[in-house]
C-alpha cells in the first residue's frame, strides 16, 4: 500500500492514472445555441401566489 500499489490514492498518483481512487476533475460545459433558443421559448413568467391569514396571524392582532 504505497507507491507501487494502483488501488490507492498515491499509487494513482505515481502511475498517472485515474479511477475511484483517484477521480478527475470534470470541466463545465458550455450549454449549445440551440438549447438556449429552446429554453427561452418555455419559460413562463410566474403568477403571484395569495396567501391566506394564520391562525398566528390572527393572534397577534
């Protein structure tokens, strides 16, 4: 369980290899042009929601 050893972290990192032990570091991907054309098209705007009085509400009053 060392350097010579590829099941362990260290040993990933001698060998330059990766896998569970040692995982990759994942870069974000840029969304495509057409998915932003397709995502503007179903956004709805959001209706305002009414709120009835509590029960605490009313207690304090």
């Amino acid at each position: 369980m060392g350097k010579g050893d590829k099941r362990t972290k260290r040993g990933k990192i001698i060998a330059g290899s990766f896998g569970k032990s040692r995982k990759h570091k994942v870069k974000p991907v840029a969304p495509k042009a057409t998915e932003k054309k397709s995502q503007a098209k179903t956004k709805k705007t959001a209706k305002p929601v009414s709120r009835k009085k509590t029960s605490a509400s009313a207690k304090k009053a």
